[in-house]
C-alpha cells in the first residue's frame, strides 16, 4: 500500500514500471514474475512494418554495464495488436504502448491504430530511436522533438509520454520543447550510444558496429538528466538508467523521479522487481516517511 | 507455485586444463533439489558478481545432485570463473532451452551425431544417457583442433568409457588435414547416408552438415550458439532465420532453440 502511486491520473500499485524492449510483451516476465507486481509495463517499442533488427551479435557486456544493438525488432503494429496485446489485457496493470516512426506521419499512423483499444493507458513516443535517414535520433534535436510530439498529441486521446536520448548536451531544452508541444510525461533516459572493439581479433564486437549502453555505467547520468528536468519544468517523469536495487531506485526517486523503470538489471537478477519493492517499502518504514515525503527532497 | 529461476549450487570439482594454448574448465556443480533437462538444453551461469550479463553453458551431464560443465575460457567473463575454487558458491539460472526430444526417438535409426570442438558437449549429454546396446546404430564424428583433445578429454572425462559401445571416428585436424565433415562424407560413400543427422559446433561445420541434409533429403537437428542476455526470450538478442519452404520465419535460440530441426525444405540462414 505504501508504495501506490497516481501517475497520469492512473493508480500504479508500485512506482515500479518495466521499460521498454526488457521484457518484450510481458508474457514470459508474468509467468515468472507477475505482472500483478509492478505499476506498469511499456511494451517493446512497435514500428508500422514489421523489423526483422539489427546483424548478429546484438549484445555484449562491459563494466558496469552492456551495449546493445537489437535495432528495435518487432513483428509491426498489426501483429502486435493481433497476437501480443490482447495477453496483457487481462491484467491489472497499467499498459504503456511504446511506439517509433521514421517520419511524424508514421508516428500518427501508429497512435491512430492504438487509440480505439480501451485497456492502453498511455503510449510512449520512442523518440530515441536510430532514425537512418537523417542519421540523427528525433530527441536529439529540439525541433524535431516538438513536431513529432504535436503530431501524436493531435491525433491521440491516450496519455502520452515522450522518451528522450541522453545523447543530446542540453537535454532540458529538449524535455521542454516535448512539453510545450503537449508531452504529458517524459521517459529518460534512453540508452547511451557506445562501441565495443575486441582487440585480440581487432574487430568491433557488435555485429552493427555502435550500440546502446545500459546498466549501472549510465546511473549517475540518468540521474543527473532526471534532476536538471525536475529543476526547471513540472513534468511527471519515468527515470530509467541503471537500476539494479532499491538504493538505485531511491537515488532516482530523490531527485524527482515519479516512477521508476526496470532495464537491463532484470535480465541476470529476475528477482529485482521484488526486491525493489520489499526494498523500498522497508526503507520507508524504516525512516517513519512517505513516498510522498522522500520524492523530490534533492530539490 | 511459481518455479524457482535461480539456483545456487557449490562447487564439487574443478579442473582446469590446457591444449594447444586453450584453456578448458570442468565444473561439477553440486545442486539442491531437483533439476531435469535434456540434451542440448542450457543454463546461464553468473560468472561473478560484478558480472552484468550471466553466460549460457550447455550441460555436460545432470545425474543426482550433481551438474557439470566444460567451459572454454574465451573472454572477460569465462577468465573470471578460472578464479572459483572447489566449495564456492555459484548462481545460475535455467534449465533453459527446448533440448532434444526423448532418447527412444533415437533409437533403431541410423543415426549420426556431428560434433565440432566444443559442440561435444550436449552431444556427450546425449551419448551419455543411451543405454550402450541401443547404439549400435549410431556413429560418432568428432572434429577436433588436435589428439591433445581427445586425450585431455579421456582423461577427465573418461570418454572413451563413455562412448565405449559407439562406432567412433575421431578426427584431429593437425594430424590429419581432415575437417570432421570430410570424414563424414567418406564414411558416407562407402557405408551409405544415415537417416538423421544430430549436430553442434562452429558455424561454418553445421553449414555443411546442413548442406549435407539438404542434398540427400534426411532430417537432422543443429544445436546453434548465440551471444545472450536474457537467456529466456525477452530481449531479442539471439535470432535464427529459419527458411520454411517460402517463408522466413525468426526464432529466438534461447527458447526456441538452441536445437533446430532442419532438412524436408526446412533450413537455417547462416
Ligand atoms: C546455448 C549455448 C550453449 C553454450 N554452451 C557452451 C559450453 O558448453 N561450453 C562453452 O565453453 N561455451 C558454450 N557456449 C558459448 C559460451 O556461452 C561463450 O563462449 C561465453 O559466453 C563467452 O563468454 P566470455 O565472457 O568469456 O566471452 P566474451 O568476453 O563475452 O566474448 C569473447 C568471445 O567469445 C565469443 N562468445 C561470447 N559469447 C558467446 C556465445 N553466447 N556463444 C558463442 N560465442 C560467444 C565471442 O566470439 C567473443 O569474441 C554456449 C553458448 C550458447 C548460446
Ligand atoms: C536489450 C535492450 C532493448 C531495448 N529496447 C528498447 C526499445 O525497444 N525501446 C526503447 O524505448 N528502449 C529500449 N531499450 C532501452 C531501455 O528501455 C532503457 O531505457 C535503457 O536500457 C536504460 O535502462 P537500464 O540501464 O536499466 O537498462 C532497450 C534496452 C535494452 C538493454
Ligand atoms: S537471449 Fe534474450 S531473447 Fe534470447
């Protein structure tokens, strides 16, 4: 009970969320964990065609962390809401649709398909994604962040949560350009672009050369980008980067953060959703305080 | 009840040896409870604990309490399990993977099993669980960079004893200049093809073993390796393209695999 939180007008048992592409659909996380034990879940992120990803290997471990190149495989929006999205409808926990497009037209392609289905409570603009075209991530420029937020936000009745690029220098100008064009939270950070070489073969490890890093390396970023945001604008935001306890989680949670998103922790320790929450529930207890209380303290 | 994902074993035993300059670890693992799996099927082991990323082993052998490995050092991680001693505890999570099918399967056909260096391994938790007389039909291919091998191997594993009933050819590339396939495909001339192909190993062996099954219309199962992180199906690191007659279809090796079934117009892109 300690741990409820009201996120978008929405009751989340937990400020626990999973984030995007961690536990694809949320099928085998529920016969293993339970999705009745976290606030939320934000879907792999889906695209209009279908993404068969990105050359093998797709992944590689690092200090303190991992790089990953899955390059956003999915079957494409039809089949995702044929086969993968009626599962998670018979449960009861918030359901955040991550989508990506190419183009602002394919975004509200995308949000036009998803806004009749009843149980999707808020969608999630991967803003973040490898856009090849222009070569540059939607987030990483101020401008391009507003239009492709506008274009959804005309469309879509759903809540809707832009995820930004940490690989950006002023990510505040960004988060506020995704709020004046109608972003209702945000999501950050995405995963840090990176590369692996493997001196003894003198090759890069990743079959796609570059990749993105997630895990405890990208912590204090994340929480340094949460906190700047929490500082200069009144936005609900979903912390993501490193969480691997419940100190990690605090650290977010003390700078601002309203819920809290598992990643790539998840994938060596599938305990971590619950040991977060006992963690945080005895932590409160323990300090005789609120999640209300300690939220934003760092201030 | 929800099935338990981590276990936590001690270990038992631990080997370490060298050939031709690559070092080999054999794990026994003494577990708790009970565990069951197949052959080809694999665990993900926490190789330490600033170790972001657990490691997939197939299993070597699961008798009693007892689950052993051989691991190959290649990189950060498999170096850092050649600092565990005897009596330390280890995580790991599984049985993953969907295996081989029953052992009865097999049995009364002409059989051959393929394996390339370390693809040995589930092919010795196969070999291992047939009762000796039922093999008879079943011949052994297995490639190795040298004999050093198949010495080391005998001698820590007794693997001779193991394949005792079997019609074996050992095939070491230094002293021969044969590849385990060239072997194979002499056999095949003078005895005839067998009707299923079981087989692990580097990339390049299990293309032509598949090339193999393609030209004489048999069936056979590849056992494949891909680099992991979740180990259980969530995170879409370790696609196989399979091509089923027109259609492409991607399966995930973690839990659609790493055993593949393949031949009747059924094949892996490599
Ligand atoms: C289902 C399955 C079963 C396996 N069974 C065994 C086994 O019984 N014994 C054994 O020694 N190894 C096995 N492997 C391979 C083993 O997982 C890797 O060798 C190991 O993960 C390397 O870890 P590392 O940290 O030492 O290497 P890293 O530092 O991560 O990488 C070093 C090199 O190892 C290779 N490598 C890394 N990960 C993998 C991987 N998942 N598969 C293949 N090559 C990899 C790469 O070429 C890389 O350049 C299996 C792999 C899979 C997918
Ligand atoms: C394997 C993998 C796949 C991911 N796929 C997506 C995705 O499809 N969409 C997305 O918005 N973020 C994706 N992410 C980023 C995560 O949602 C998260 O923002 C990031 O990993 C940082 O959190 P962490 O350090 O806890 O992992 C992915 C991350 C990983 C490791
Ligand atoms: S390792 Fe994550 S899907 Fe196979």
């Amino acid at each position: 009970m300690a741990l409820s939180t009201l996120f978008l007008g929405k009751r989340f048992r937990n400020p626990i969320v999973l984030a995007s592409g961690i536990v694809g659909y949320g099928k085998k996380f529920d016969e293993e964990v339970g999705l009745d034990k976290v606030g939320g879940i934000i879907t792999k992120t889906v695209t209009a065609l279908p993404r068969p990803g990105n050359p093998l290997p797709r992944v590689a471990e690092v200090d303190s962390g991992m790089l990953n190149s899955i390059g956003l495989a999915n079957p494409g929006i039809d089949k995702f809401i044929s086969d993968q999205l009626p599962y998670l409808q018979e449960h009861k926990t918030n359901i955040i649709v991550s989508i990506a497009g190419g183009t602002s037209e394919e975004l509200v392609h995308l949000a036009l398909l998803l806004d009749n289905i009843e149980y999707i409570d808020a969608l999630e603009l991967n803003l973040s994604c490898p856009n090849v075209a222009i070569k540059m991530q939607t987030s990483q420029d101020p401008r391009e962040t507003f239009r492709a937020v506008d274009a959804v936000k005309a469309v879509t009745r759903k809540q809707l949560i832009a995820k930004l690029s940490p690989n950006v220098s002023d990510v505040v100008e960004v988060a506020r350009k995704a709020v004046e064009a109608g972003a209702d939270a945000l999501s950050l950070i995405n995963t840090l672009g990176g590369i692996k070489v493997d001196p003894v073969l003198r090759k890069f490890v990743l079959g796609n050369v570059t990749g993105g890093l997630s895990g405890p390396a990208i912590r204090p970023v994340g929480v340094k980008m949460v906190y700047d945001i929490k500082k200069e604008l009144d936005i609900p935001v979903i912390a993501h980067g490193g969480i691997v306890d419940q100190w990690s989680a605090l650290e977010y949670l003390l700078v601002g953060a309203d819920l809290i998103a598992l990643g790539s922790g998840l994938f060596k320790n599938p305990d971590l959703t619950e040991e977060v929450s006992a963690g945080l529930e005895k932590y409160l207890h323990e300090n005789g305080a609120t999640l209300a209380d300690i939220r934003g303290e760092l201030l | 009840m929800k099935k338990p994902l981590i276990h936590i074993g001690k270990i038992a035993q631990r080997t370490v040896f060298t050939c031709d300059r690559i070092t080999y670890i054999l794990l026994k693992i003494e577990i708790q409870g009970e565990l069951k799996a197949s052959p080809g099927q694999f665990i993900m082991l926490e190789t330490g604990n600033d170790s972001y990323l657990d490691r997939p082993f197939s299993i070597l052998q699961l008798r009693e309490r007892e689950l052993s490995l051989l691991i190959e050092v290649k990189g950060r991680g498999t170096r850092k399990l050649l600092s565990m001693k005897k009596g330390d505890s280890v995580r790991f999570k599984g049985i993953h993977g969907n295996g081989l099918g029953p052992i009865e399967n097999y049995y009364g056909k002409k059989i051959a099993l393929i394996a390339g260096g370390m693809g040995i391994v589930p092919i010795f938790h196969l070999v291992s669980q047939f009762n000796i007389t039922g093999g008879g039909q079943i011949q052994l291919f297995f490639g190795a960079r040298s004999r050093s091998f198949f010495d080391a191997l005998d001698k820590h594993l007794q693997f001779s004893e193991v394949l005792g009933g079997f019609n074996k050819y050992l095939v070491p590339l230094k002293e021969t200049g044969k590849t385990v396939v060239d072997v194979f495909r002499e056999y095949v001339e003078k005895n005839g093809a067998p009707n299923h192909i079981l087989s692990c190993g580097p990339e390049g062996m299990l293309k032509s073993v598949q090339e193999f099954i393609m030209e004489t219309g048999i069936s056979g199962e590849l056992i494949l390796e891909r680099r992991m992180a979740c180990g259980r199906g969530m995170c879409m690191a370790c696609p196989v393209m399979i091509l089923d007659g027109e259609a492409d279809i991607i399966k995930m090796a973690c839990t659609k695999g790493p055993v593949f079934a393949v031949g009747k117009g059924r094949k892996v892109i490599f």
